[in-house]
C-alpha cells in the first residue's frame, strides 16, 4: 500500500476507506468503497513512477494520472465521499520500494496542469495545498553546512502576522522513519519557483473577467495557471473549494501555417522548399525571419504583409551540409516583438555507392552474415538499419551487393550472393559497409576468418551461425571528382598509391597524379599493368601521406575511393606550416566554414595570407577571412600562403556534427570561380582585383588568355564598404591574361593585363589589382591617407616609386 486511510485495499469496502497503490500483479489502483480505477501494466519495474487522482465534482469525473498521462478515467466521481475519513492514514504498507514527494489537494488539478508540472514540487504556499511530505530537510549542523535529513513535517506554509510566509512546522508522520532515510530520491525539480504574473479583475452578475496586465511579448506562448478561491454568489455564499484552470495564451497575428517541417534531401544538392506565413489580422504586419543556421536561406528575412495575406517563403539548405540529422527553429517575429517558432527537421542522406557488378560472372556463392558496430564502451552492436549496404569485392572488381535486412525471428540480417567464375577460385573477397546514417564507407573484417575466398557454391554462414563482420580501423573516403584536374586530400591515412588510390570503376591510362611543391614528379596510370607508375621519383607517393594534397587529372567525372586507416577522435591532426606556400589538406569528415575549419590557425595567421583552392581562394585582412572560398569541403585539397616567416601549426579540431554546419555561401554576393572552363591546368593564379572606373556597373568579371577562357569572379562587398573580385585563373605558364568587365549583355575589355604564373597571388585587400580602361592616363587613388598611383595594373607611390 502507498497510501490510504483503511488497512489493506483488499478489505476497504467501506465508504470511508481510501486506497491508493500497487496490487499484487504492479498495476497502480486507485480504490474506495469496491469501485476502482486501473493503470494496466507492471510498474514494479525498478523505476520511479507519479501517480495522481483528481476527483472533480463540478465537471462529474475521477480520473487516474500515472507519470502525467491518463490511465483510466470515470464519468463521475464515484468516490462519492472521498477523503481521508479513516482513523489513520498508512503510508508504504506492503510496498516494497521506496515513496517521496506526497502532496494532498482541496482542489482538482486541470490535466494540462498535471502533464506539464507532475515532475515539480510544490513551493508550499500554492493555494489549494493541504498537505505536502518531502520527507527531508535542509538543517545547518555546527560546522555552518546544511546537511538533509529526515522530515515528519507538513512543508505547506502560512502567512504570519505580518504577511510573510513561514513553515507550520506540523508533523504529520507519526511514525519514526529517521533510520529508514535514503539517497535514491525521486528525479523531482524541487522547489519550483512560479513566475507571478501582475493582474487585476472585474466582476459582474454571473461573470469574473481577469486581466492579465503584463506587455503581449511577456505572456505569450506560455502556459498560465490560475487558481481561485472565496468567491460568492449572488447570496452570498462562499465557493467551498478552490478552483483551477490553465490557459495557453497564443497573442500572434502573424504565423507559419505549419508548426514543424522535416525535409530529407541528397548531400551534394541544394534542396530548395516551400513554407507559407499568414497574417490573420485586418492590419498590415512587418514581419523579420531570425535565427537561421548558415546552412539556410530564405528568399526574404524582411517584408510587409497586408491584412489576411498569405505569403509563401522559399527555403535553400545548401548542398554541402554534411550527412546527418539536423534540428532547427526559425523565428517569425512581428514589430510587436511577438515570435511564432517553425521546429525545421533536416535529413541529409548520403549518395549510394556505385557498386556495379559486371556481367560476365557465370559462377555464384552466398553469404549469411551478421554486421556488427562499436559502441562507445569498446563494446559491439548489431547493424539493424535495412538502408545499409555491404558491398563485395576481388581486387578492384564489386563481385557482390546485399542490403542489411534486419529479421526478429534469427540472429541473421545479411543475405549475399557473391558472382565470380572459373579463374577467381580462391580469390580473396574483400568485403565493406556503406552506412547510410553517416555516409561512410569502412572495411570489414570476419570475426572467425582471415579471408574469405571464392568457391563455386560455397556458403559461407548458417541463419543459426552466420558470419560476424566487424569494422576495422581502415576507412574508404569517396571523393568526388570532376573531369580534368582536382585538388584532393583526405581525412584517412592512406599508405602505398597503389593499395590506397582505387576505384571500383577503374582507372585509364594517362591519368596523373602529383604533388604541388616538392618535387615527386608524377603516377601515371598504366592501364595495361593495372597499376600507378611513379616518375621523376617516388617521394610522396609511396606511401601517401595525409599531410598533402594532391593534383589529379580524371578522365570523367565520377568517385574515387581513397583507403586507409581512420583517425581516432582524439588524434591530433596537426600541420607544420612555413613561411611561403604550404600543402593544405582538409583532414575533417565534413564540410565547414573557413573560419571554423580553421579557428585554430586564426592566432597565427597575418594580414595577406592566402588559402587556395583550385577554383576559389580566401585571403586573410587581419581579423578575418575575406573572398570567394567560404567553406572548406573534406575531399579537397587546398594550399595556404603564409606571409609570416616564422613557423606555427594548424590542428583541425573535430566537432560533434549534429550541432555544427557549413558556411551558406551567398552566390549573389560571393565571388565565386566558375567550376567548367580550363580544367587541363593543374595550377592556378589567384588575382584580387578592383574596378578602377566607378561609372562602369560590373556584374561579373571574366579572365581570357589567348582568347581561352581561364577564370571568372563576382563582386564581393568589403567591410569597409570597397568591392573588390577575387579571381582564381588557370592557363599555361607565361601566357597574358586579359579581362573583361560584363554587365547585361554589355561587356568592356580592361586595359590591364597580367602574365601568369603559377601560384604568384597579384593584389591584395590594401592594394588590389587596378581594372584600367586607358593605358596612358593612371589613376590617382587615395587609401590610408596616402596617395597611390596606378597605371598597368602596378601601383606606385606619390614620389613614383614602384609599390607593387
């Protein structure tokens, strides 16, 4: 028994006998008088549990309450004199188990109420409080620290003489229980403090109108708990009860026709969707879109909407957010400081690997196996997720696909049939696991096997016994590649060219791979042989190393694999960085902002350092990162100028990725190279440029050598209120590269020209490169409070003296 006022529930078949508690099967019971209210189930489960009964005459109910939900309910309160009647009350009779926080009301609780708060405590001073038992106290021993002990007090307080609120201090166990005091408490927020609201109220025959005298952005949204007592009638005669009720007070005019939204979308893509706002009143409302990640846009973030309006917002998630869950509110907020929330669920799933098997097999074999996961305890757990696909391999060759099919009934959730023929007869067949949670790819490895080779017919596992697979530390990054040349690194530690650079879709012959400053010469691809050819020396490639990035020519676009053993979460991913150019790799499983991937860098970093990507660069002015690189994306390789000459470190520091994302480029104000074009040269010139006429409107400005086009750029606006165009070129070396200034269909060839050479940055954020229209009439410019002179794109200073 938990509490009651007769002996045993069994026996309180009388009308002044009271039981609460658990029978002997764990249901909670709520009895008087043979008549009885169940929560079905076994709550002797271990676990700490509230129970409630309201009986409230004035709307004819009882209703059971277990954790603040309903679990049976009667039309009519058939405690018909429920009370505590009985000569005593018991408290934990034949329990097994422990009680605390026991509370004891005059007035019937609103169910709103009870789901909202059932975990509080009361404060002591609610109205409508009868009895309220914590069962402990906070007491200062003789050392000045207050230590808690066993309470018989009621907690409920009165308000003295002078209206100030103190403890009865009554006791209300009679038995002692100071020796039966534990530690396992109930997981209750003591001592909830109510937030009072400031209100005033009218009367009026048979109406009680309450006004709630606090601004609309205080109030709204929320909750509010009104309790009432002593009110007469028209004869004066008094409410015998307190009342109570709650309230949901929603006071906005302008709202998101829908309250959440879950979109799934493909990593890669931007993902663009539809969400209508309404103005329900009959004025106009000026309306602010706040708090969005920089993953997202909206078409607008400010506006007017006229009376009764619908408008409806479009949405952007940009391409490169990672693989994962991602969970948002976006605020819509009017002039009135009023804000209703839209909860925007994003699932970003990655691209299915392409496994294809060829068909030329005429020969098969199964396997029955069974993947299993770490855990974060070192321990494993059973792949279940159908979306999974374990792929089979012979070298290079996928010989084998098969889904995860999870099953209730055996301990099997792989079925695969691996194709092969006469010549592969015992061939070793590697296997690995593309999770479609995180996009990944990972080698696996059976349990009870070295290898598993090929034999025609063969079955490998049993539904009983199958074959546990278990993943490695070795990794397969996808890359995706384009055709031509491509900057990549990787986040794996990858080892010889030839064991690490695969692709299950093969290589051909005269594709390249190379370094970018220390001499390795280049791996070709010998189709014949199957295998990289290293000339010019073998330093670099054998093994690869993480530490660089790499330039590779592919002949079509499509994925690359990369293999090779993961960093652990708490490995450093450090690089050394010298004076002049340095490899860049990017070693994080996700894309980032530049100012995130590289926080750390950011105390060493100086004004005119450049980071470059093969299509786009940023460079530093001395507190950030300004141009046409706003995220670092893992796959690709970059290069970072340093113009410091003493040494310093980067380390990426990898995040949880539920709860970070990468930078939203804005294409409509962010300089950005075009991705076609010159993608035969490996290398590339990033340019910083400024128009020198402000009379010229310039949309876009595009770089020719030769006639060729190599680069294009658009404008991006300076703190300081400049534009400038950061350009990253790609031609042959030597060659002169000219621009043009586009506006519509109107364009204009600048007079400016610049010889390439690789990896040579022209013009910086002080002193860009000057777009000129006219050779001979240079151009007076004042910067910093010095006069500067442009004339062929060099710049000079007032005394003539070549500046740069």
């Amino acid at each position: 028994m938990l509490f009651g006022s007769g002996l045993d529930y069994f026996d309180n078949n009388g009308e002044g006998f009271v039981f609460l508690g658990l029978d002997e099967n764990g249901q909670i019971i709520a009895r008087q008088a043979g008549r009885q209210l169940t929560a079905t189930g076994n709550y002797t489960d271990g676990e700490w549990h509230n129970m409630t009964v309201v009986v409230n005459r004035s709307e004819n109910y009882t209703a059971l309450y277990v954790d603040g939900e309903v679990a049976d309910r009667s039309n009519g309160s058939f405690f018909t004199s429920w009370g505590l009647s009985g000569n005593q009350v018991y408290i934990g009779q034949r329990l097994k188990g422990y009680i605390d926080d026991l509370s004891i009301w005059e007035l019937a609780m609103p169910e709103s109420y009870l789901k909202a708060f059932y975990t509080y405590a009361p404060t002591g001073v609610e109205m409508g409080l009868t009895c309220y038992l914590p069962f402990y106290r906070r007491v200062l021993n003789d050392y000045s620290v207050y230590e808690t002990h066993y309470s018989p007090y009621n907690a409920k307080k009165t308000l003295d003489a002078n209206g100030n609120w103190v403890n009865k201090d009554d006791v209300v166990v009679l038995t002692d229980a100071s020796g039966m005091a534990v530690d396992n408490s109930a997981p209750i927020c003591k001592d909830n403090e109510y937030e009072k609201m400031k209100f005033s109220w009218t009367s009026r025959d048979n109406d009680l109108v309450i006004n709630l005298d606090m601004p609309d952005w205080e109030i709204n949204h929320r909750t509010i708990f009104f309790s009432l007592r002593d009110v007469e009638d028209l004869r004066g005669n008094r409410l015998l009860n307190p009342i109570a009720w709650c309230t949901y007070v929603d006071r906005n005019v302008l709202n998101w026709l829908l309250n959440s939204r879950h979109i799934d979308k493909q990593t890669g893509r931007d993902t663009t969707f539809i969400m209508p706002v309404i103005n329900k009143s009959g004025r106009r409302m000026y309306f602010t879109i706040e708090d969005m990640p920089n993953w997202l846009q909206a078409s607008e973030t400010v506006g007017m909407m006229q009376p009764e309006e619908e408008r409806n917002i479009t949405f952007t998630i940009h391409k490169d957010l990672g693989v994962g869950v991602y969970n948002t509110i976006i605020n819509l907020t009017d002039q009135n400081g009023l804000t209703d929330q839209l909860l925007l669920s994003v699932t970003v799933n990655g691209n299915k690997p392409n496994w294809a098997i060829p068909t030329s097999f005429d020969q098969t074999m199964n396997l029955v196996g069974q993947v299993r996961l770490p855990n974060a305890d070192a321990g494993t757990y059973i792949d279940t997720d159908s979306r999974d696909i374990v792929g089979a391999f012979m070298g290079n060759t996928c010989v084998g696909t098969a889904n995860i099919a999870a099953s209730n009934t055996d301990m099997a959730n792989l079925y695969m049939k691996i194709y092969g023929k006469n010549d592969l007869t015992g061939k070793a067949i590697t296997l690995r696991l593309w999770q479609a949670a995180t996009g990944k790819t990972y080698v696996l490895k059976p349990v009870d096997a070295d290898t598993i080779t090929f034999a025609a017919n063969k079955t490998y596992g049993t539904a009983s016994k199958p074959v546990v697979l278990l993943t490695t530390v070795t990794e397969v990054q996808n890359i995706t590649v384009s055709t031509g040349w491509n900057w990549l690194s990787f986040y794996v530690q990858p080892d010889d060219i030839n064991t690490s650079f695969v692709t299950t879709g093969g290589f051909a012959s005269y594709e390249q791979v190379k370094t970018a400053f220390d001499g390795a010469g280049v791996a070709n691809y010998n189709g014949s042989k199957a295998m990289w050819e290293v000339s010019g020396g073998t330093t670099g490639f054998t093994p690869m190393s993480w530490r660089k990035m790499y330039m590779f020519k592919s002949n079509t676009n499509r994925v690359i694999e990369v293999e090779g053993t993961r960093f652990a979460d708490n490995e450093p991913r450090t690089i050394d960085l010298v004076h002049g150019w340095n490899d860049l790799p990017y070693l994080l499983e996700y894309n980032a902002s530049i100012d995130v991937a590289l926080a750390d860098y950011l105390d060493n970093a100086s004004e005119g350092d450049i980071v470059n990507g093969y299509h786009d660069f940023a460079m530093f002015d001395g507190t950030q990162w300004r141009g046409s690189l706003q995220a670092m994306r893992t796959g690709e390789g970059y290069l970072l100028y340093r113009t410091d000459t003493k040494d310093a470190t980067l380390t990426y520091y990898p995040e949880n990725r539920s709860y970070r994302a990468p930078q939203r480029e804005d294409r409509t104000n962010q300089s950005i190279s075009q991705r076609s074009g010159s993608a035969h040269y490996s290398t590339n010139m990033p340019i910083v440029a400024k128009v020198a006429s402000d009379s010229i409107h310039v949309s876009t400005v595009t770089a020719y050598a030769n006639g060729e086009f190599v680069g294009e750029a658009t404008p991006v606006e300076m703190s300081d209120g400049t534009t400038l165009w950061f350009l990253s070129a790609h031609a042959a070396e030597g060659s002169t590269i000219t621009f043009v200034l586009n506006e519509g269909k109107q364009s204009t060839t600048s007079s400016t020209t610049v010889r390439y050479e690789a990896f040579a940055p022209v013009g910086n954020i002080r002193h860009p490169l000057m777009l000129l229209f006219d050779n001979d009439q240079p151009m007076k410019v004042i910067e910093n409070d010095l006069l500067y002179i442009y004339r062929n794109g060099h710049v000079y200073d007032a005394q003539g003296a070549f500046v740069k």
